[in-house]
C-alpha cells in the first residue's frame, strides 16, 4: 500500500453521529500516516503483486474507451450525438462516424475496465487515481455534447429571460424560436417552460449574452468542475467518517455512467449532487446550518436533492439545522419572486407532467413487458406513488431511531430512480455520492447492481438476434 494510505486512527472529538444500526456519540475517527494499518488476507490479495499493473491496464482501457467515444462522437454525424454546432471540430479528422454498436462495444468495454479497477483500486497509487478521474473528465470535456440536448434547454431558458425579456417559468423555448439555440433545443421541450429550479435558472442568465459556442463551452467547465468537487467532496467526507477514501473517490470519480452520460451529457445533475454533497460534508463538519443551507440549494438547481433534508433533520434534530433551513428558503424565495414573480414554482406542475411520460430504459416499463404487458398504465403509477411513500415513511422511522441518515437519503434517491417511469441514465447516479460513504454497504451493492442493469439495458441490443 502507498504512504498515502497507511493510515493510522486516533480518536478526535466530534459531534453525534448515526450509525447503521443506531446512533454514534461521541468520537470519530482522524488520520495520521505514522503507521501501516493492519491488512486482511483480501486486502492482501487485492494488493498483491499482479494488482497493480492490472490496475493501471484497467486504467488505461477506461481512458482509451472515453477516447474512442470523443474522437468519434466529434464527427458529429451520428445518432448518438445530437444536432449541435461543431464546438470540437478541432477533433473530427481524428476520428470517424460514430455508430451505435461501436458505442455500445466501447461503453460495455470501459464498464468492465472499470469494475476490474474497483477490484484491485488499493494497489493504486492515489496520485494516479486522481489523474486518471481529471483526464477523463478533460477527454470528454474536450469533445461535444454527448447523448442529450439538455444543455440547449439550459441556454434556451437564460436567453429567454435575458435576451427576450420573456419568464423562462411561463415560456417555452419556442416563444423565441427566431433565437440561434431554438433548433438545436429537443422537440419534446420546445413549448416546455422550465423544469428546473429558480437557482440554477437565474445561475444560467450570465452565460445568455455571451453566444451560443461560448455558452455551450461554459457550461461544459461548469459541469465538469461540478463533478469534480463531489469528488472531492466525497473524498473528504469518507475521510471523516473515518475511512480510507481511496475507494469512494474511485467508485464515484471513474463510474462509466457520469463520466459518459453525466458530463459528457453537460447535466445540471452534477451541480445538484455538489450542493447535496457539500451539505452533507458540511453538516459532518459540525457545520449544521451551512449544511441545511446547502442542500436547499441544491434542490433550488434540481428539486430531487430536498430528499436529503428530512433525513438530515430528523437525525440531528438540532437547532441551527432549522434555522440554516428557514434562512436558506427564505433567501432563495425572496430573490425567485423578485426575479420571476410568483411563477417561480411553477417548474413543480412541469415536472409532474414529465413524470408522466415513460422511457424505455425505465424499470417499471421492463417490469410491465416481463408480465406481458403493453407498458405502464395511470393506476401503475399510482401504485408506484404509494410504494414511493411507504419506502420514504419507513426510512424516515428507521432514521428517527438512529438509522444512518445518509444512507436513509441514498436508499430513498434510489427508490425515486427504480420507480421513476421516466428513468435516464443521470437519475441511476443520484445514489452514488451517498453510497459510496454510507455505513450501509447494501445501498452500494444495490447503486451498483442498478447502475449495471441500466448499462446491460443500454447494451442489450448487441446480444440480440439479428
């Protein structure tokens, strides 16, 4: 094992804390590298002599998959890259058309390279784990939107409020389709106002005067750095759970679906997930209403991330959570009014009608073809509704005796993603960031095992017969 990692824990004083099976008081865990940590046998299996180079031709599969994507994706004439102005043109006599199963082929490859990484990560050193998480998210920062239009939706919106004068909350993109983001917005969203909280909308308003190359290209930097601070993020939040984080920063850093279909996508998600994380670390530091704080906004970018409050105050249940609360929604209401007026909440009434619509990479629609049935019905919604609330209900009690919260909030985030009948391969990584420092392993096989399905889903039309 690296010095980075022979690590010793002696006691530092600490708030309470909840475990997984009841609550922490008291003490936990700091680091000193004056000696080497004891080692079981799989410890010493994983680390072995083969380890790691293993690890490193993991490594460099995993990078060399993201660059075949990239390079090819850059030609831009492909139906896995949408219509999109040629930002990496500087790439495309690099690659060729990239087609379908060479994409498949190159995300189930780099899936697997990334698993054997998981396997024998210890034997890494941590300064190339690092480089190896910021060199993918550079490779694909570098190349064009891959996968989704949503980012034309982000512009669209700033460019509405800024540029025409129009509420991105009671308009749609199409109000201004003289404008030069219009064609490239997705058809579905065109009439749509926005889905997406009154933070992230009013954060979008600097990128509008600045062009729609130039837009597109700030909101790639945001993305990325985004991704990266959850990183981080995690990182020093297992280190003050006590743990080695070499293991969640590379479980989270390296996972196939946020460096392709997250980053690579420009999602919003990503700077949700940093507002989520950083509330969690900041509460972990004893931080309470900073923490609070930081999780409303988050759900101000993103609603889904107010999952995460009740959990936390409920298992704290101290004073300066609710005020960083109250203060934190107070603040956000009072700058969304002044900026949009009263229809600052109306992307709620925009998400229950997207919630309407049912993907086919959605596991409720799966389920529904296993039993031979044409897709899901209204009254299969509700009875995911129901199910949803129960599952919530329980975790909430759980938690009121002493369950871990954040693995409560990651439990609850993956039962949002399994029942969700407009699944997109962005929601499977809500979970992980929580999961990955959880005190309940299970929520990281489970984030796992869904994140896998999801793939095999995606994947699944390479094994079928002609």
């Amino acid at each position: 094992m690296s010095q980075s990692r022979n690590l010793n824990v002696a006691p530092a004083t600490a708030p309470s804390q909840s475990g997984g099976s009841g609550a922490i008081t008291g003490e936990l865990p700091a680091y000193r590298r004056s000696e080497r940590a004891p080692e079981s046998r799989r410890d010493r299996w994983l680390t072995g002599s083969a380890a790691l180079p293993l690890g490193l031709a993991f490594l460099v599969g995993m990078v060399g998959c993201t660059t075949l994507i990239v390079l090819d994706a850059s030609v831009l004439r492909s139906g896995i890259v949408p219509h999109q102005p040629s930002i990496a043109g500087y790439l495309q006599a690099l690659g060729s058309r990239l087609d379908f199963k060479t994409f498949l082929i190159a995300l189930l490859a780099m899936t697997a390279c990334y698993a054997g990484v998981v396997v024998v990560g210890r034997a890494l050193p941590l300064r190339v784990v690092v480089g190896a998480i910021v060199l993918l998210h550079l490779i694909v920062l570098a190349g064009p939107i891959l996968l989704s239009q949503d980012v034309f939706s982000y512009i669209a919106y700033a460019r509405l409020g800024v540029e025409h004068g129009l509420n991105p909350f009671t308009h749609g993109p199409a109000a201004a389709a003289h404008d030069s983001v219009f064609p490239y917005v997705g058809i579905v969203w065109r009439h749509t106002p926005a889905a997406y909280g009154p933070l992230w909308t009013l954060a979008s308003y600097p990128v509008a005067p600045l062009g729609l190359e130039a837009s597109l290209w700030v909101m790639k930097v945001v993305a990325g750095a985004a991704s990266l601070g959850t990183v981080w993020l995690v990182w020093r939040s297992a280190r003050r759970l006590g743990r080695d984080p070499l293991l969640p920063t590379l479980l989270l850093g390296l996972n196939p679906l946020l460096i392709i279909y997250d980053v690579g996508g420009v999602h919003n998600d990503l700077v949700m997930g940093f507002f989520m994380m950083l509330g969690v670390w900041l509460t972990l530091e004893a931080r309470d209403g900073l923490g609070a704080a930081a999780v409303i906004a988050g759900a101000a970018v993103k609603a889904t991330c107010a999952v995460v409050l009740p959990f936390m105050l409920l298992s704290r249940r101290r004073l300066s959570l609710i005020s960083g609360t109250v203060i934190a929604l107070a603040a956000i209401a009072v700058v969304s009014v002044a900026v949009f007026g009263t229809h600052a909440l109306d992307f709620v009434s925009v998400l229950r009608r997207q919630q309407s619509f049912v993907s086919t990479d959605s596991f409720p629609n799966e389920v529904a073809h296993l039993f031979g049935r044409a897709g899901v019905f209204p009254v299969d919604r509700a009875l995911l509704r129901v199910a949803l609330g129960l599952v919530a209900a329980y975790l909430l009690f759980r938690v009121w005796r002493g369950y871990d919260w954040i693995s409560a909030s990651g439990w609850t985030l993956l039962a949002i993603a399994v029942t969700t009948t407009w699944l997109l391969a962005w929601y499977v990584i809500w979970t992980l960031p929580l999961a990955v420092i959880a005190r309940d392993r299970r929520l990281l096989w489970a984030t796992l095992a869904v994140g896998a399905l999801f793939i095999a889903h995606q994947t699944s039309p390479l094994f079928s017969p002609l």
